[in-house]
C-alpha cells in the first residue's frame, strides 16, 4: 500500500488521528481554508522555515520513517531555540513521492506529532502534494518570546566569551556510522544523527536569563556557526581546541576511520546544539541555564576585536584559521 | 549560469535585493536563526502553506520563471481571501534543482516579490536547499483578520445563496492552450492561468461586512468547492449551470475542443475565485462587496437540507448529480 490509494483528504485523516485536541487558541484548525490562531498575549513570534529532502538531508536507507519526521521537525525546534523562542505552533508541508508506502507516511508523521506534542507544540495546519521527486518535508515553525530575551546573532563584543552546549561531533559521527553499516548499527553517535534534541530549555534560560549577547544553532558545523556569529557580530573569534566538548564516542569513531577528531567534530553537521557568547561580567548569569538546562555548558573561546577565526590548538602551539564548515547548497 | 555555481548566501542575497525595505513591525528579519514579528493589535492570525512542484503544479516548459513565482503566491493569498484575511507576511521555501539557470531562480524570486510587494505583503524569511528532484516552491502565509470576520466553510443553512466571484473556466482554458500551442500562446484565458489573482479585496468586504455565512476559494473547480462548503456546513447544494458565469473566451476555447463547457468550467482549476453562501435576508450586505471589490458577484444556487449535490442544467431540465471536482491527489 503506498500514498497513491489514498486521497488528499484521506491523508490528511491519517494525519489528525495522530494530534491531541486543538488548543483553545485554535479557533480554525485542519480543514479550512486556511487556520485561524488568536495570538500569544505580550509576545512577540518567531518565524522560521526548514526544509529536509531525501538524498540531500536524509537517505531512506538507513532513516527509518519516525527519525526522519523527528529530525525535520527538531532541525526547526533548533532554530527557534537559538532565538530565545518558546516553540507554539507548526505547519507541515509533504511533498510524496506515489511509491512512499503508507506505513512509511504513518512513520514520518508520527515522529513529528510525537515530538510537537512532547513539547506542547499544535500541528495547526500544512499541505500535502505528490512529487515526481524526493520525498521533501517541509516545515514552518513559530515561537514565542518576550521583546526583552530575543536573542540574535549580532550582540557579540570583543572580550565576549564562547560557549557551547552539551557536544559537538556525535552526529556527523552517527551518520558515517550509518552509511558504512547501514540501519543495523545503534549507539549514542547513531541515536544523535536520527533523533536529535533541540536545545529549546537552554536556549529559553539564556533568553530569559539575559546571559548571552549573541546565539546561533549549530546546524552545519561549530566552525559555521562561529562564522555567523562573527560575521553578524562584526567580531573575531578564537576557538581554543583542547576545550571542545567532543564528544568521546565521536571521537573514537573518527580516529578508528584516520580522521582527526576535533577537526572532524568542528566541521561535522547536524549537532544541534547553541553556540553563544556572554559578557565576561555576565558569566553569573549563566547559572541558572548551567543549573536547569539539563544539558553541559562549555567555554570554548573568545571574540576578539580583530576579525579573525582562529583555532588554537593548545596554549603551547600557534593560531591556525579555522577550517571551512559544512555547507548544503554548493 | 545555473544556481550550483553560487552559495546559499549568495542566492539569499540576491532575493533581499528585490525586497524594499522591512517594515517596523519586523524587529528581526532575514539572516538570522529566525524572523522575529511583532502581532498585529486586536487581531487574530491566519496560516496557510502550499507547495507548487514543477511537474505536478505546473511545467516550466511553457510557464516562464515569473509566473510561476507569481502562481505560488497567489495560491497563499486567494486561500488568505477565503478567510477574510489581510496578508501581512510570507516565508519562502525553495528547493533548487543544481541545473536551475540563475536567470530563472531570479525569475521565479521576482514574480513573488513583485506580487507581494504590490500587496504589501512582508518577505519575512525562508529557506533554501538543492534537490535532485523538480523545483518546488513551498511557501507559507500569514495574514490578519478580527475575530468577528473571520470566514469558514461551516456557516452554510438550508436556503442560503450560493455566489461565485468574478468568471470560472479561463484558468483551465489558458493551461489547455498552452499544451497545446506552448510558451508563445497569449490571450486572457493564458493570463488567467499564468497569473491568477487572488480575490483579496472581495474576501475581505464579505468579511468586514459580515455578509457571507460561508467561504472557500476554487483551487480545484468549483465543484470541489461547493463539495467542501456542503461537507463543512451539512448542508446539500444545487447549482444552476445556466446562471454561471462561464469566461467567453473559455467557452469557446472548450467548444473548439469539444467539451462541454459549462462542464468544463466547474471541473477546471486554478480559478482562484471565491465561492460563498449568504443568507437570503442579508444580501444587502453585497453591495458594498459588489461596489468596491472591483469584481462581480454572481448568484449560481441555493443550499438545500437535502444534502444532495446537484446540477439544474435549465429550469426545465431534471437535477443531474454535480460532477466531480479535480483531485490533486491521486
């Protein structure tokens, strides 16, 4: 049985028999023209946007259904988390391939409803459409947050400290894994890659705490997201290796395939964590993200008034530039 | 040139370049992790997606790159007309085939800033991502409605009057044409496909004036669309084929091929055209719909507690079923 004996409406059935009631804030949900939602009061919204196309940001292979909706979803949850956002609503856009098996359909959305409704997220609407193309998941996403804890990526200052949360590495780990031992293989790197976890209490504290004076996700790459830090910042940034938060597992799998782990961790995508800078007075804020963000928080650098990223590897060794990140399109 | 040979921030810079400046209401806009909007005072929200994908929802072969910007829109704002809603802002999504010629990317990305900002509508963000499969515009609209205007397909009662905006049957003529006869074919029908317009204004007089007890715009024919208002109301519908109001130059485009006309124009497309119900007692409230939404309004049949869907061919001829309408789907 594959999407193609289904209709539209028939689909869209499928899809609400998996979603909790509408919230009272829904006066319109599925099935209208259009959905209609009464604002969020003394908030401002936070949009965004992200799209996951088979053969491009997941390979069917290896991903089973359920990863594959988590993942579009948490690559969404990940930027409003970099805002300082409460996460409040999706809509869901599916391009279907005629030969997706229904059950696989089933799959994909399941991990996005599972995932909405553990964060309280309502599914107030989307599209479907068949594709003569790559299954393509596409999602808008938006938030909530007060005017005073929106967090961007252009308040950092030279003399701002670096910090990352959690690990970086399993991820990009967790896919080599994939791809050279297919789906069979599991552990923390491969679990990291299928289902990862967007940083929404971190980003949240931070946001509320005012600790943190600019914020990125880290969706291509540590090295990436120090560049747009600094680019937006109109600072430099220098990114002390031997303080990076790799992960270990990660780092074994890198060594046992010739790579150099930290190198491999800065460049690998699909982290998902917060890269952040704090004003070195500010640092005290930090505690209550340190204390109720369930998840590590590690300095890792310093921006600098000179416009450089630089990796330095231990005290003893010289600055080096530091490498190219991972970049989707070209 | 095709899109491959620039970055993703290169092909984001070139859309920001067609923008005009962002409104004050948009504290955070393109190029960070998320766009970040103030609501609008005393309004509820109203969202809406849809994906165009070439192939499926139109043909590049024949639709050159700004129509088909222009059509992705346009399907967004005529479902925000449905509602009774003012666009206010769009997300753009836009999943690239690398063989795309930059030409045509540019295309595509000016027939909707042109349509959005003539509507004064804000492009607020979006996202970018190759595909090894056709181009695909995924766009996502948000517009803005009191609560006491807000249009649904629900409202209908036994003895309500069925309108229809403007003319039906031009869309699926001018695609006809351009099957047939290609890229050089022009006349009225060929524009109504290629740039359909999205009854804004009349939506939101209906709205505003409270006229209308139930709304749907035609993106699969009317007779899918008076399916929906009678599944959301419970009610039955009959529509009188000699009432509506078939485009001329549809007609004889259908007759010249030997279909039925009238028939031809309730199964077509693509009209984005609003299909209503009214309360015999308030059709007064049209006129100002009528006067200033710079369209007619033409009154093609009745909503009945028999829930049957039904074409009166003549006053003298028997009640035939309403034909089905286009599935996109199946």
């Amino acid at each position: 049985m594959t999407v193609s004996t289904c209709t539209e409406r028939e689909l869209i059935s499928r899809i609400q028999q998996q979603l909790p009631p509408a919230p009272a804030w829904l006066p319109v949900g599925i099935g209208d023209d259009a959905a209609v939602v009464e604002p969020a009061r003394n908030r401002l919204e936070v949009f965004t946007v992200d799209a996951v196309v088979d053969g491009v940001h997941f390979d069917r292979r290896f991903t089973p259904p359920a990863a594959i909706g988590h993942r579009a979803l948490a690559v969404n949850l990940s930027d409003l988390a970099a805002m300082g956002a409460q996460p409040r609503l999706v809509l869901l856009s599916l391009a279907l391939p005629a030969d997706l098996p229904l059950a696989d359909f089933d799959g994909i959305v399941s991990g996005i409803t599972q995932l909405a409704t553990r964060e309280g997220i309502a599914v107030i609407g989307g599209n479907l459409t068949r594709t003569p193309g790559p299954l393509t998941i596409d999602i808008t996403a938006v938030g909530t947050v007060k005017r005073r804890n929106v967090l961007t990526r252009g308040g950092a200052r030279p003399g701002d400290l670096v910090y990352v949360s959690g690990s970086i590495g399993a991820a990009a780990a967790g896919l080599g894994w994939l791809q050279r031992d297919g789906a069979g293989v599991a552990n923390t790197c491969v679990e990291r890659y299928l289902r990862p976890i967007a940083r929404l209490k971190p980003g949240l504290l931070l946001g509320r705490n005012r600790a943190a004076s600019a914020c990125v996700d880290l969706s291509d790459g540590l090295a990436d997201g120090v560049r747009r830090i600094a680019e937006a910042s109109g600072v430099g940034i220098t990114i002390d290796a031997s303080a990076l938060p790799v992960d270990p597992e990660a780092r074994h799998w890198f060594e046992s395939i010739g790579q150099e782990a930290t190198h491999a961790a800065i460049c690998g995508g699909d982290d998902y964590e917060l890269l952040f800078t704090v004003r070195p007075r500010q640092r005290g804020r930090l505690k209550a993200a340190m204390l109720h963000g369930g998840v590590p928080l590690t300095r890792v650098g310093v921006c600098t008034a000179d416009r450089a990223l630089l990796l330095q590897a231990t005290p003893q060794t010289a600055q080096a530039p530091l490498p190219d990140g991972f970049t989707h399109f070209r």
